[in-house]
C-alpha cells in the first residue's frame, strides 16, 4: 500500500518546488512501532494481538492520525495511511504531521468489557511514543468517541494531570468538540460547493442535475448525505457493506436513515435495491466513494459514468484506475483534500483543550468551512498554473509546505540544491 501511495508523490515532485534533501526524507516514515499487546478475554483466555503505530514525518508539528481496530491491519497499513495523513495536514495547512496506527484484530467479536481492555492495552504500550507534542491519536475504523474516552483515561492514569490534547475524538464530556462526528462529511461539502460555485468553468465538468451516487453510509457517508440532501442535491443511490439502494428521482435521505438506524444497514426504506458495483456505474453526475481502499480498479473504471469522483474515503481509487480516469477526463477531488474536514476539526479540538476554550458547533462549521475553501482555493490555483491532475496539484502544495517548513528548520546541512 504504501509504494502503491507513494506512487502518487512522484507525479507532483516536479510541480512542488521542493529541495531534494527535503524529498529523500519523505521517501520514508520517521518511525513505526510494533507492540505485542496480551488481553485476557472475559472467558479467562489470553490471547497476544499485534499493535503498530507509524509516524511518517513530523515536519511541520506534532504527528496526527487515527487508530484503527481491523483484522487487515499491519505495518505497511499504517505506513501507508500515516504517508496520507501526512499530506492531508500539509494540503490545508494544519500545522500538523502524519501518523497512524493500529491493533489487528476485529473489533466485532469483542465485549465491552473486551474493547476497553485492548483500548487500554494499547495506550500502555505506546504512552511513551505518543502525547500532546509528539503524536496525537483519534478515531478510525471500530474505534469511536467511547473508545477515544477509554484511551484517554488510561493516559492521563500513566501521567498524572489532565491532558486533554493528547487525543481527539474524545466524548464532549471529556473536552471533545461539537461538530467532530460530521466534520469529515461537512468538510467534503464545503469542498464540492466551492469547486461547483466558484470554479466551474475552470474544473470542466458538465452537472447536470447534481445528482449523487453515495457508496459507503457510515460516519463519513451520512453526514455527507445529509448535508448535500439539505442543500438541494439529488442522492440517487447510497450502499453499505451488504447492498444499496437507488431511485433515480432522488431519495428520501431521512427514510433511509431512520431505516438504517431501526435495522442495523439492512433496511433502506425507499427505492430498489442495487449492488455496489451497479452503484459504482451509475449515469450520475458525481460519484462519492466513502466507504474502503480499492474499489474503483482497472477492472471497473471503464464502467464509471460519473463526470466527477469525490474521494471521501482514503484511497478509494488505484493508481491504474486513477490514470484512466483522467484520461476519460472525469474530474477527481483527492482523498486528502476531500476527506482532510475530518483533521481540520481535530485539530481545532487539541486547539480548544490547550487552550481552555470552547466552541460552539456554528463556530466550528464556520472555521471549518473557511478552512476547506482556503484549502481548495490553494489547491485550485496550482490546478490552474499548470493544468495538472487535482490529485497532483494537492500533492505538490503539500510537498512545497513540508519542504520549505524544512528548510526554515536550517536541518538540511550544507549540500543544499534546489531542484
Ligand atoms: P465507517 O466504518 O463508519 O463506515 C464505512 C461504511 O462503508 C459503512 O457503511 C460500511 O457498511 C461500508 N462498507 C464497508 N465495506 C464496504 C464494502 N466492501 N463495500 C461497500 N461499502 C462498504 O467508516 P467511516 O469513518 O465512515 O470511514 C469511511 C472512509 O472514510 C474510510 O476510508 C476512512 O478511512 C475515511 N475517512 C474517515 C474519516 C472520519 O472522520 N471518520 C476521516 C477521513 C477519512
């Protein structure tokens, strides 16, 4: 995963005015730690699970990034969503680094009891790696605010006091902010309406009837239903991991969320149903992956009709299929600049508790929203200079970031050239 990432770097060395001592660095993570993690589970067994925390580079402040409970999750994993965070903070300018890390195993099958205890066993493990200035953990996959509270606890038990900005995504109970569970999905709203708005005859893309087809309805893809459904735009199909739905005249948001809720995914309420791969090929105007990696491939990108793909998820779309669709020129809004909503609020969190202040949720929409469009008016200018991929344009802003924050560090000695 994490050469597949890389990949994604080259294309935009030659566009980010960057020294080649800053870019050798990038080529590789600072660091990743692997713990071994034993959990007695609640029938009395002890069963040992593998732990990674990745710090991929901490140029530009301390490092940031979820932790993810999964059954795939492993080194290279880590590395390679850490690699992401780590141009996502650079891409909008949160003066932040890129981590990630992770437990292998599936949450699914775990007890309450059983979920707080590796919760906690991970932050034994690695309480001395991470902290308020060095690398500051949240929410990913199976893991939540409850877990963000668990972790918390066990931190501030090893040392003393309380230190709310060692993690975000904490329950607001805990110094957690208003607006984080639809930040990801709000900040990828606030990203489409200024491309739409403002850009629209730069980005070439012919909408028709804004109408969406939505793959993945979990803490990302509702948030964003729900804000594009309010805002007029048509959702004409959305999936989860078992099926989807479809009703080209627009579905019902509101049905399919309540039905969802009351059936735990398996209900929708409304429309027929449809898999994720006639999803994938619906004639919509813009199609949003917010689900996993991989699934827009070789095999399937000559099925896509969208005009534009928005990547809420992390690396929804290989590098093959990414080629393919830019020669079909069908507009694609990157995964660390459409999904970036997400650490902006973090970080506004870890601003918040340093600070000993609060915000309130229109607060944090309104900064949110500033954020995202300064972001994508950035972004959107290197687009312009050179009529390069969006994809490529927000990789080199990052890559210029990183490597001038570098160079104001004065650490690259003396053989200093520029490329
Ligand atoms: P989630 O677990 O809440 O939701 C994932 C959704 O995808 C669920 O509806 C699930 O049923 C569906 N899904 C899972 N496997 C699928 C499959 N094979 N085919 C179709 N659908 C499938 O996760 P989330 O937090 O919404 O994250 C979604 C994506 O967004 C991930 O790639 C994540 O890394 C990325 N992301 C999340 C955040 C965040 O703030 N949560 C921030 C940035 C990026």
């Amino acid at each position: 995963m994490l050469k597949e990432a890389k990949t994604q770097l080259d294309a935009a060395f030659k566009y980010a005015e960057i020294d080649s001592e800053s870019w050798e660095k990038l080529q590789y993570p600072q660091r990743t730690i692997q713990c071994s993690l034993p959990m007695r589970h609640d029938d009395g067994t002890l069963k040992v699970y593998k732990a990674f925390r990745c710090q991929y580079d901490s140029t530009l402040g301390p490092c940031k990034g979820g932790i993810r409970f999964h059954p795939n999750v492993d080194r290279d994993h880590c590395e390679a969503l850490a690699f992401w965070m780590t141009f996502k903070c650079a891409a909008v300018k949160i003066p932040f680094g890129g981590a990630k890390g992770g437990i292998r195993i599936d949450a699914k099958t775990l007890s309450h009891r059983e979920l707080e205890r590796i919760s906690k066993a991970y932050i034994d493990a690695f309480a001395d790696v991470i902290g308020p200035d060095i690398d500051i953990p949240a929410p990913d996959m199976a893991t939540d605010e409850r877990v963000m509270g668990w972790m918390y606890s066990e931190y501030r038990k090893i040392k003393g006091g309380h230190p709310k900005d060692c993690i975000t995504g904490k329950p607001t109970a805990l110094g957690g902010i208003e607006g984080r569970n639809s930040a990801t999905g709000y900040g990828g709203f606030y990203i489409l309406e200024t491309l739409l708005n403002d850009y629209y005859d730069k980005i070439n893309v012919n909408i028709k009837d804004k109408s969406i087809a939505l793959q993945g309805f979990g803490k990302v893809g509702t948030w964003f239903a729900d804000i594009a459904y309010r805002n007029g735009y048509k959702i004409v199909a959305v999936s989860n991991e078992f099926d989807g739905v479809y009703d080209p005249k627009g579905l019902n948001i509101d049905t399919v969320l309540r039905s969802q809720n009351a059936s735990g995914g398996k209900e929708w309420g409304c429309g027929s149903r449809i898999t994720n791969d006639e999803l994938l090929a619906l004639p919509v105007d813009i199609l949003v992956p917010a689900a996993i990696e991989n699934v827009i491939t070789a095999k399937n990108v000559n099925d896509i009709k969208a005009k534009m793909v928005f990547e809420l998820a992390n690396g929804p779309t290989t590098n093959e299929a990414d080629a393919i669709l830019n020669d079909k020129k069908i507009f694609v809004v990157p995964d660390i600049l459409a999904n970036a909503g997400g650490v902006v609020v973090s970080y506004f969190e870890w601003v918040q508790n340093r600070g000993g202040i609060v915000k309130t949720l229109d607060e944090v929409n309104l900064d949110l929203n500033r954020v995202m469009t300064y972001a994508t008016n950035k972004v959107m200018e290197r687009f312009m200079e050179h009529s390069i991929p969006l994809r490529t344009a927000t990789y080199a802003l990052a890559l210029k970031r990183i490597g001038m924050a570098n160079e104001c560090l004065g650490n690259k000695g003396y053989f200093r050239s520029r490329q």
